[in-house]
C-alpha cells in the first residue's frame, strides 16, 4: 500500500515540470496592476499581478530588474513578459518576470518626466535664460498648423487687439512622427534673421498627451532654448503642460493667451501714449521751473548788478601776488648772496692743501679703525668657533665610550631597552676602540 503514495516534494517538482516543458508557457505576456509589491534586500522584487477577475504571483530576479528604466510601484499597470513555473517549496505556480515596462499613458510620463529632470538640471528652464517680450512688436511670427482652430484664433486675436502688428505663418506639422524635425526646422527659419521677427509663438490647439507630443520632444526644447527671438508657448488648454512651456521665455495658457500676451490693445498703446505725455510734460514743466530759478538767482546776482566789483577783486588779488612774487625773487637772492660769502671766505679757497690734508688725516683714522674692527670680528669668530667645538664634545655619545659604556645597535636601529631585542637577533657593540659582532643567547 505504502508503494501508492508520494511526498509532496515528489509531486510539486512534478508538477514543476509540466510548467517548464509546456512551451507556450515559456513565453508568455501579461498585463496586469502591481500589487503587494515589494523590494528584497538583494533587489529581487516581488509582487503580485491582477486585473478585474484574477490574480498571479511575479518575481523578477534583480538581472532583469536593474534593465528597469522605471521604479514599480502599487496600483501601476504594466506590461510584462516572463515564463510560467512552480515554485516547489511553497506548492504554488508564479511567472517569473523577464521584462517589464509601463502600460500605456504611464510610459509617456515617465518619458516626460525623465526629459524634465534632465533639461532642468542643465538649466534650461531658469528664469535667467529667458528673454523679455517686447512691448509693441512690428512683426509676429507663428510656428502651428496652417489649418485649425489655433492659427485662426491667434490670427483674428491680433487682428482685433493690434492690428498694426504683422504677422508670418512658419507652417509646421504639430502632430505625429515628423511633426517634431519639422517645428524644428520652422522655429530656426524664424529665427534666422530673414524675416525681422520680434516675437514668435510656438504651439497647436488642444488634445491628448499623444496629440501633444512633439512638444516634449528634446529637439523642439533645445532649439526654443537656442533661438534668439522671444518665443511664446501656447500648447493645448490651460490644464495641458508640455516641455516647451517650461523652456519658452514665456508660456501662455491657449493659442487665443498667446496672442493677448504678444500685443497690447489699442486702448492700452493709447493709455501708455497718454501716461507717457503727462510724464513729458511734467518733466518739462520742472526742468523749466528749475532753469528760470537758476536763470533769476543769476539776474539777481551781485557781480551782474556790480561787474566792476569783479574788476576791483581781479586787482587786489593781482597785487597780492606781484607782491608775493617780489617777496620771493628777494628772498632767494639774499640767500644766494650768503652762499657765496661762505664760499669766498672758505678755507677752500684760501689754503686749498688744507683740505687734502684734512681728507688724508680721515683716511688714516678710518684705515685703523677698519683694522681694529676686523681684528675684533677674527677674535669673535675665533672664540665662538672654540665654544662650539667645546659643546659638541660635550654632546658627543661617543665621548661616554671612554669611561667604559658601549653602544649596542641592530641594523641601524639604536637599542635603547632589552625589550627591543629577542633571542637570535644579530647586533653590534661599539666600544671606545673597536667593536664586535654578537647574536642574542637571553633576554631579561
């Protein structure tokens, strides 16, 4: 009877092999939201597959989880791809995960939100780089769709607001796989220098994140971040945020935004003309008040009413300095006359040997004084180099050699304690005349 029945063991690696040798559950692909996920220690994840009606255990081995461009988390759908086994110890069956990516929607804000992290940690969207638009600009450039609401709205915006202003259509596509190269290509002609643009808006109407993509693009955010005309981003409705709003140097809400925020109205240019009248004439009124001030302090001056009082101060002070100029001319002929009464009564003059012999006389004391003070510097020297070579023999270690001590070194290490020797190590003594080779026989 025994012989009818097998261990669990035996029949969950049995049914472990079914798995493993049915081949269309060695490839299989799912999609399913994560639940219960949770990441081992090791980085292997673990987590749990369902959809509306059923469920499955995952486990995705850290070798395939670190290809992961995405971190798995509760409640995302994702789509998998992996084989279907049984796990013996616990007797349960499991896809074990090879790849895994994000289902639908979510992969393209991964995709965004990468591209965000990216552009805004090399600056991009700093408020530093960004350009202000000109006030009233002549002329208007717009990158869209030649059709649509969104040109039709911008255009009839400008048209009602300002209609001096000019405006150029730069035709792109703004939807699909080629819309991105093409707003590329637009955006640069408008900004080429051709055309004297003061503004550009960049954008299309409104539509889901797929309709909207070309504007997360990375081409289309460096080349709005390269051009050196202002550039207005009107992508989609209000809600909708795109990459190139956060790179423009201005982001608009709509199409019809971008055009309000590109030209004033007539009533504005009107109030602005007003405010800047009032401004010119209150200037001119106070620069004029301010010179007929200066203009009467003038007229009721002194010198105007009293000119030669002028003349009379000229005069004074131009005696004041003849007389000064005499006093000086005076003074330093006096003191040239008294330089040369010393020079004629000089002994110079009068004995010119004297003065050679004076010199001579300081020539002999300073040759005796010179010896005497060379003589003094040798006995300095001479007494500082005996007490030198009296200090050094009273440092000298070897000096302490002649009352009968001895230096005992190993290799060129001094021994200074017996615990810096062991048993069999070769040293030498150094006595005051001669030394020896020994080996250590006892430490003490």
């Amino acid at each position: 009877m025994e012989d009818k029945y097998i261990s669990i063991g035996e029949l969950n690696s049995f049914i472990k092999s079914m798995f493993d040798e049915n081949v269309f559950l060695r490839k299989v692909y799912l999609k399913g939201e994560i639940s219960n996920f949770k990441n081992h220690t090791r980085g292997h994840l673990y987590f749990t597959l369902k959809d509306d009606t059923s469920r499955i255990s995952a486990v995705m081995f850290y070798s395939s989880a670190i290809t992961l461009n995405f971190k798995p988390e509760d409640g995302m759908n994702v789509l998998v791809e992996g084989r279907i086994s049984c796990y013996p110890t616990a007797g349960t069956y499991q896809i074990y995960v090879d790849k895994m990516e994000v289902d639908g929607l979510g992969a393209l804000y991964i995709e965004f939100e990468k591209l965000k992290a990216k552009l805004a940690k090399e600056g991009l969207f700093l408020d530093s780089h960004k350009k202000p638009i000109p006030k009233i600009p002549k002329r208007i450039g717009i990158v869209t769709a030649p059709t649509g609401a969104a040109i039709k709205d911008i255009l009839s915006t400008i048209k009602r607001r300002f209609p001096l202003a000019e405006t150029i259509l730069f035709p792109a596509l703004v939807q699909g796989r080629d819309a991105a190269p093409d707003i590329v290509r637009q955006i640069k002609e408008a900004d080429s220098g051709k055309y004297d643009i003061d503004v550009l808006i960049v954008g299309r109407g409104g539509g889901s994140i797929e309709d909207l993509w070309a504007f997360n693009e990375e081409v289309v955010a460096r080349a709005i971040y390269e051009a050196k005309t202002p550039i207005i981003s009107a992508v989609g409705h209000e809600v909708d945020f795109t990459i190139a709003d956060f790179v423009a140097d201005l982001r608009a809400p709509t199409p019809t935004g971008a055009a309000e925020m590109a030209v004033p109205t007539v009533s504005e240019i009107n109030h602005m003309i007003e405010t800047l009248r009032i401004r010119a004439n209150e200037f001119m009124s106070n620069y004029l008040r301010r010179n007929q001030l200066r203009l009467d302090a003038v007229k009721n001056s002194y010198i105007l009413k009293n000119p030669l009082s002028l003349y009379e101060m000229k005069e004074q002070k131009l005696d004041n300095l003849m007389e000064s100029l005499n006093n000086y001319v005076l003074k330093k002929l006096d003191n040239y006359k008294l330089q040369m009464s010393h020079i004629q009564s000089s002994f110079v003059l009068k004995d010119p040997m004297r003065l050679f012999k004076v010199q001579q006389e300081k020539l002999i004391f300073q040759e005796k004084t010179l010896y005497s003070n060379i003589k003094r510097i040798i006995l300095d020297h001479d007494h500082h180099y005996k007490m030198i070579v009296n200090t050094l023999k009273l440092v000298n270690p070897l000096n302490i050699l002649d009352k009968g001590y001895s230096l005992v070194k190993k290799g060129d290490e001094l021994i200074k304690s017996s615990q810096d020797l062991k048993i069999h190590d070769k040293i030498d003594i150094r006595f005051h005349a001669g030394s020896v080779k020994a080996i250590v026989e006892e430490v003490e």
